[in-house]
C-alpha cells in the first residue's frame, strides 16, 4: 500500500512486532493492537497473502517494512498574522510472505 496517511515511525513499531510470526498469529494479534498502523498493516498482510494463492496457516511474515513516503505540508495561523507549519507524513507499506517449510522428525 502506497501514500498511506500514516506517520511511518509510529507504523514501525507495529510492523516490528509480526516480523518472522506466522500470519494467521499476526493478523490475530493485530486485530486486538488499538494502532491505526495495526488496522492499515492487518489489511496489507491479508492482501499478501490471498495475492500468493496461501492460506494464513502456511506462511510466515518473513519482512514488514515500513517506508516513509512525501509529506504534505500545511500552515496553520498563529498570533499577530504569523504562521506555524504543520507536516501531515505519509507512509508506504511493504509486506513479504513466505511459505514454511516444515522440519522432517
């Protein structure tokens, strides 16, 4: 997902946790995180997964980035006809799936 109104350095610390989890646990535990980033990564990982043919069982996140995209950048008035800016970040979200492979006993 590309140019997400999203502050990427709040999103990372949502796509550190489900790195190298299983993605039917990651999307479990990012159903319950209380992150916007959570709701927007939760989207994204679902989408990587039903893209590679996989159910959720069968793979594992094994890379969540998160990258920071252009700013939109805003003004909003001050006192005595001066002006403070406002940086409104946006994000692009990356995440990569792949298949376990299962140890022989």
């Amino acid at each position: 997902m590309r140019f997400i109104r999203l502050s990427p350095l709040k999103a990372r610390l949502v796509a550190r946790e489900i790195q190298g989890m299983n993605a039917e646990f990651a999307l479990a535990s990012l159903e319950f995180m209380p992150n916007k980033a959570a709701k927007i990564i939760s989207k994204v990982l679902a989408s990587a997964v039903a893209n590679g043919g996989f159910e959720p069982e069968e793979v594992i996140v094994s890379s969540c980035r998160i990258d920071r995209g252009p700013v939109l950048k805003r003004f909003r008035p001050r006192a005595r006809g001066s002006a403070s800016g406002i940086r409104k970040p946006t994000s692009h979200v990356f995440v990569e799936v792949s298949k376990t492979t299962k140890k022989e006993d």
